[in-house]
C-alpha cells in the first residue's frame, strides 16, 4: 500500500461478539466497504473449514480479498487434538499475515470462539497473551476485527469498538435448517 494512503492512521480494534446471528456478516460489511475505499482485507478464518466452500468466500475472491479458512468444522465433529493443530496452523499463518504490514483490515473470524474453548486445552496452542500482544504490537496503521461468541474480558478490554450481538429470535428454534446463501 502506498505511504500516502497509510498514513499516520492509528488502525483500530473492533469486536463483534454476543449469542446472536450477525457477527461474521458485521464483518464482511465492513470488508466490503474498505476494499470500496481501496484498501486491501485480509481475512482468516478460525472455524470454518477449507473441505467446504462458502458463499462469502466465492464474493470476496472476485474482489481480490484474501479469505482463508483455516480450521477443520466445529467442535463436535473432530477430536480435540485435530482441533489444537488445526489452531495451532492457524495461528502462525494469522501473527504472519497481520504482521506483514499489507493490510489495512485484518479479520480475525471467530477467533473469540476459539479462544474461549473450554473441552480442551487450547492456550498452548492459541496463547491468549500472544493474541493480546498482537492486538497492542499490529503494525500501527492496521484495522483488526475480531468476531465471535464469548469475547474475553482482556480483549474486550483493548478494543476501541465493541457490538454486542443478542439473539431475539431465530428461525432454527422453529426447526428451519441452514439456509445457503443465508448461513453459508
């Protein structure tokens, strides 16, 4: 990115987290709207697994956004240590990519979730303090977002912006599955 464009911006840190639907979907719009300003989006994924494809994947790649899916599915489908390496990779691509200082929007896509796992160790692998020390030490001009349930306190605590998504109502309680183009 040109010097000029990045300037003396302080990149800032923003949330999303809370039980209800929207999170991820917050920050694809924000995606959108940088990458219609000219800046370059990075976004990882922590969760959600390369087997599969995803409808916000396929958009973003035609504008040139970098989107990696970095996990392997949710927790309940795989055994904890493919999960811990799984998080593990993820981790270094995400310290790598945001430290190189080519975006101006780094997405961290559920990274809460998995910071707040609880079935199984993950701090050895994801160490909370690294995550922290990222957020202070990201190259200066670099807006991070961080989606997902369970936001720690520290985290909460470091950012400049914080939504707070709650569920009202959501059509799976009335036994509607998935819905492709709405889900994924």
């Amino acid at each position: 990115m040109p010097e000029q464009r990045k300037g003396n911006r302080r990149g800032l840190t923003l949330v999303y987290t809370g039980e209800g639907k929207g999170k991820t979907t917050a920050a694809l719009g924000l995606a959108l709207r940088a990458v219609g300003r000219g800046q370059r989006v990075g976004i990882w994924q922590f969760i959600k697994s390369p087997q599969r494809t995803y409808g916000e994947q396929l958009a973003l790649q035609k504008l040139g956004v970098e989107i990696c899916q970095l996990g392997i599915g949710f927790t309940w489908t795989k055994t904890p240590e493919e999960h811990r390496d799984a998080l593990a990779r993820a981790w270094r691509v995400v310290k790598e990519r945001v430290m190189s200082g080519e975006y101006d929007v780094a997405i961290l896509d559920e990274i809460n979730n998995a910071l707040s796992i609880t079935s199984f160790p993950v701090d050895d692998v994801l160490p909370r303090g690294e995550v922290l020390a990222l957020i202070k030490q990201r190259p200066t001009h670099t807006h991070l977002v961080l989606t997902g349930r369970n936001a720690l306190p520290e985290v909460v605590e470091q950012a400049d912006l914080v939504s707070r998504i709650d569920a009202v109502k959501h059509y799976y309680q009335a036994g509607v599955p998935a819905v492709k183009g709405i889900e994924f």
